[in-house]
C-alpha cells in the first residue's frame, strides 16, 4: 500500500490532492528525492535533503522548505512502518499552461511504499544519449520521459535498467543508477562532468570503500568510453548499478551475455549493506 502526504495532510492514493496546473504536471517543473526506509527511517536523508536543495537551485526554483518536508517525511512513516521506499517531490507549484513560472508557493508530496531491493541486476546499453551539457544535467527533475523511454526499452529487451552513453561518447549512468566497473582490480565510476547524477548510493560507496580498503574511485575525464561495455559483455571487467532502492548491485546480464560476481563486486555490495545498518543517516 502506498501512503501519501501532500500539504499538511494524508491522502489516499486515489484522492484528487493536486491542482490539474501545478506546474509540476503541465511541464514536469520540479525535483525529487527516492530514499531507501530501515526499521522505519529514511535512509541518509539529510544527504537527500541537500541534493534537492541542490536540485531545485540548478532549476532556479526557492528552496524547499526542509521543516515541511521532514514533517512529511514523519508523518508518512508513522503512517506506513513497514515501507521499503520513500519519495519526495516539490514542484513550483501552480502555474501556467506553459513554460514561465508563477509566484505561488511550492507543493510538497511526500509518499511510501513497499520494496524489494533484488541482490542483482540486468542491463542494456541505451539506444540514445545523455546530454552532459543539458541545462539540467546532474539535477534529479520530475522531467523524467527519457529514462521512462529507455527503461521501456531495456525491459524489452530483458534487462531491468539501460544505461546511457553520453554525446561525447563516454559511459554516463542508468536511468536511475549510477555506474561502477571492474577495471584491472580497480571499482571506477564515471566523473560527475560525464552528466551523471551524483548520487548518493554512489557517494557513499566512494567514501566508505575508501574507509574500509577498497580500491575505488572516480575516473578522470575521457577515462570510461562507452566501449568500455565490450569489455564488461565478454567477462574481462565486472559492473555495478547503485542507487537508492537497488543499493550496490552487481550486474549479472548485459546485452545477452551472462556475467559472473567477482568478489570485488560481492565485497563492495557486503561493506555497503553493513555501513548502511549502523549508520541510518551518514
């Protein structure tokens, strides 16, 4: 079941709780956070909260009202104790049929549900590109038709996330994970000027790797060409997806050749589970 807050209030997920011109549904004006839920609380969410603060600056929207976010945060919690996944979205709230802004205030959702975080993933490479000089590269906007099309796509084709390119021909990010492969004992992950997002499953691993021995790090630029993938299809490099609600999961499918666990993958995967229990908001 999912449980929503919206304004002060716990909505029904089939209650009417949004203006039919929040600006958020006419032209996807908004940003958004996906957190993980343990034991009933919101895995890392001061990082979150900086990240959509960071979000909507980059759109050029206020700042969201992080009291009233963290108000529904608690108030959906206590409602559903048992969900596995917890979103946030601001929108710039109510506006014009078209692309200028109002002055009106934001509006604030904040929703629950369940999850199965699955121990493995299965990948496609995307047909198309990500565009690392977009206006809104690196930001997590609620414009979100482009991973809605290639994710379709990558289901199609067997896989459970596609991951893109970026124009300059470099390996960017899943749809909505960050990428990390297996090269001569080392875990690398795409730089944030490839135009990925800087996640914060991403980040984490980055330091707490670092914390416990591991050999990771971020690449420098031009270090990760997308071809890179051959490499990963023919068993000479392993993959990682992390995000929020797959955690750090190694690949096992990509493009119609089956990969093996290598135990640097299985150990990352082991040092992120643990770190993420004893330390709920790191």
């Amino acid at each position: 079941m999912t449980v929503i807050w919206t304004e002060g209030r716990l909505v029904a997920p089939d209650e009417a709780a949004l203006s039919a011109v929040d600006h958020g549904i006419t032209v996807g004006d908004g940003v958004f956070e996906t957190c993980a839920v343990l034991d009933g609380q919101a895995f890392a969410l001061t990082r979150h909260l900086a990240r959509l603060g960071r979000s909507a600056s980059g759109m050029g929207m206020a700042a969201p009202d992080e009291q009233k976010v963290r108000d529904g945060v608690a108030a959906v919690l206590a409602a559903a104790p048992d969900a596995g996944r917890l979103r946030i979205t601001v929108t710039d709230g109510v506006g014009p049929l078209a692309s200028g802004r109002s002055d009106g205030p934001q509006t604030v959702i904040v929703a629950a549900s369940a999850a199965v975080i699955v121990p493995t993933g299965r990948a496609a490479r995307s047909p198309w590109t990500r565009n690392e000089r977009s206006a809104v590269a690196g930001l997590k906007t609620t414009s979100y038709a482009e991973n809605v099309v290639a994710l379709a796509d990558a289901i199609r084709k067997g896989a459970d996330e596609s991951v893109f390119a970026n124009t300059q021909g470099d390996l960017c990010e899943g749809t909505g994970s960050n990428v990390f492969l297996e090269l001569d004992g080392e875990l690398v992950t795409p730089p944030l000027s490839s135009g990925c997002l800087a996640g914060i499953t991403r980040e984490l691993l980055l330091e707490w790797g670092a914390e416990e021995g591991l050999p990771v790090r971020e690449a420098k630029d031009g270090e990760l060409p997308f071809s890179v993938l051959d490499q990963v299809a023919a068993g000479e490099a392993e993959m990682l997806l992390t995000g929020s609600v797959r955690n750090v999961q190694p690949t096992v499918w990509l493009d119609g050749a089956d990969l093996a666990i290598g135990e640097l993958s299985s150990t990352a995967r082991e040092v992120f589970e643990r770190l993420m229990r004893e330390r709920l908001d790191p």
